[in-house]
C-alpha cells in the first residue's frame, strides 16, 4: 500500500499495521530532517491547520504546532478558554466559522468522547484527534510505539504494562490496540475499580499486584490519576494510591531487571511515579516527547496525500 487506508485519524483501532508501519518509516525520514542545521521542509506549504484545543494540553498542542512549522504549513490556534464557545456557541458552529476561513486540516482536542468522529462526518476537512475524552489520543499511542520501536528494535513479542487510571485513559484507549496490533503483549496493573470490567475482551491481562506486573514486563508505561474525569470516588486516597501502585526506586531495585518506564505526561511527581525514577537512565520520557514533533510530522504528511 503506497498510502494510509483512512482520510482522518480518529482512533488507532480504525488503523491497518501496514498505516502504524508507514507512519512510523515516515517518522523515522523526518527525525533525520529534525536532526539537521535546517529542520523546516516544504511539505505543507500549501495547507493551512486549525489546531483547535476545546481541553487543555501542553505537549500535544506545542508538538503539533511545532509539527505544522516544520513542515511549512500556515497554521492558526484556537483555545475554548477566551473564545466565544463561553457565549454558548456549538462546537459545529465554532468548526464551521474557522473552516469558512479556508481550512483544510483541524486538529482537535475534546473533553467529549467522539467529538472527532461527530465533525468527521459534518465538515469537509481532515479531522486530527489530538485526544477526545476517555476515548483515544491516537498520535500519543503512535508516539509511544515508535519509542519503544527505537528502543527494542521490533514490537512483536515484547512485554508491555500500563500501570494505573485505565478506565478513564485515552492514552490506554490507543496504546492498547497500537501494541496489540503490533504483536506486542499488553497487561494492564492498577485498582480493580479503575480497570474497564471488558478489558480480557480486548486481548489484554490484569494483574492487580503491582510488583508481580512488574516482573513480568519490558516496558512499563505509568498512567496518572484523571481526577478531572472522575464523578465519584474511584480510589480512597492518592496517598493510598501511591503506596500500592506508585512505581519508586526501591520497588524497582528489589526486582532483577531493567524495566523501560514511560508515562504520557503531565507527571504527578510522588504520587504515580517517583523523580528518581522519572528523570533516570531507565525512563523514556523526554524521547516520548521528543519522538511526538516527528510522528505528528508523519500524520500530518500522510494525511495531507489523502486529500
Ligand atoms: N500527553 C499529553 O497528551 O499531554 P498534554 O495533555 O500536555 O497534551
């Protein structure tokens, strides 16, 4: 297949391997671009892209504007906070009037579960999900696959763990199939109240001990509370929290292994994650962000092919 099978990107379950494999080969060219004195090409230099962010966000949003200026695309941002969207405009209408404005791309960020998918089949331009609700982040998804490609050369056969808020994470919604799809194993460690009751129907194990998941993976991805997505009480405390499920250095050091950490950001130092293990040797952290500006550079050509 010369290009992606999908006009948009919604969800990583809608991907085939041989998208998740282009997006990563592509990725891979425009790091090399990225490494370079001159790290701007004129792919995009005819389209413009609305990045509309309706949730907050740092790293996506600064990744794909940084992704949208390298590839020499003309760009305008949109956030909810200081829009007219606090007058009660809808979401259609606030799409509809940036896209009058001659858009082809709209990268969009939501607290809702499907907002993406709703435009997708309301307005003419290529919808970019940059995170809808509890649903799917498919480029953080991406971002992850393709760090934990450089690091372990192939997908297939590895151990992978998610550690934490499963319920609520979209960045679980697309790691999961992302890893599954390429032949990773994937298990999954956290309070039983915060992992979905259908989570075998996907493929993927619980182990609720959190040492025990630990020995058993290669990579361990740790997920933070989303107290922002919670309308009850899911967990007693986060001090509790911490003490059963907070990967620290001690924990790590009583197991004989050099497990990869990962974590999609913002950190909650000292609840989730400790620093001593967030800013060693052993994390993937700041090549996870690093890695975003280029994959988000590879959607974002692929998608532009399939006007
Ligand atoms: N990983 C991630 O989505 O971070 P932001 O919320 O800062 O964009």
């Amino acid at each position: 297949m010369s290009g992606l099978s999908q006009r948009h990107l919604i969800a990583i379950k809608d991907l085939e391997k041989s998208d998740i494999q282009l997006i990563f080969d592509t990725a891979k060219n425009f790091k090399e671009v990225l490494q370079r004195p001159i790290k701007k090409v004129p792919s995009l230099r005819d389209i413009t892209i609305a990045n509309l962010f309706f949730e907050d966000s740092t790293r996506t949003r600064i990744s794909f504007e940084l992704a949208e200026k390298r590839l020499s695309a003309d760009t305008i941002n949109f956030s909810a906070s200081g829009s007219s969207v606090k007058k009660g405009e809808t979401l259609l209408d606030t799409v509809n009037n940036i896209l009058a404005m001659k858009v082809d791309m709209v990268v969009m960020r939501h607290s809702s579960s499907g907002a993406p998918q709703f435009l997708s089949k309301h307005i003419p331009a290529q919808i970019i999900n940059a995170g809808d609700g509890t649903h799917e982040h498919p480029t953080q998804g991406l971002l992850d696959g393709y760090s934990v490609l450089e690091q372990f050369g192939s997908l297939k056969g590895l151990n992978y763990l998610i550690i934490g808020d499963i319920k609520h994470s979209r960045v679980a919604g697309s790691d999961i199939p992302l890893m599954l799809k390429m032949g990773a194993k994937v298990k999954v460690c956290g309070p039983p109240t915060l992992i979905p009751k259908y989570i075998e129907e996907l493929g993927v194990s619980y182990e609720p001990n959190l040492k025990k998941a630990l020995e058993w993976c290669d990579v361990a991805n740790v997920l933070r509370i989303q107290l922002e997505r919670m309308d009850t009480k899911f967990i007693p405390s986060l001090r509790e929290y911490s003490l059963y499920y907070g990967v620290n250095r001690a924990l790590l050091d009583s197991i004989n292994k050099n497990i990869t950490i990962m974590h999609p950001g913002p950190i909650n130092r000292g609840v989730e994650l400790d620093s001593d293990v967030a800013d060693s040797k052993q994390s993937l952290i700041l090549q996870q962000v690093e890695n975003g500006v280029a994959i988000r550079m590879a959607v974002l050509y692929l998608l532009a092919g399939r006007v």
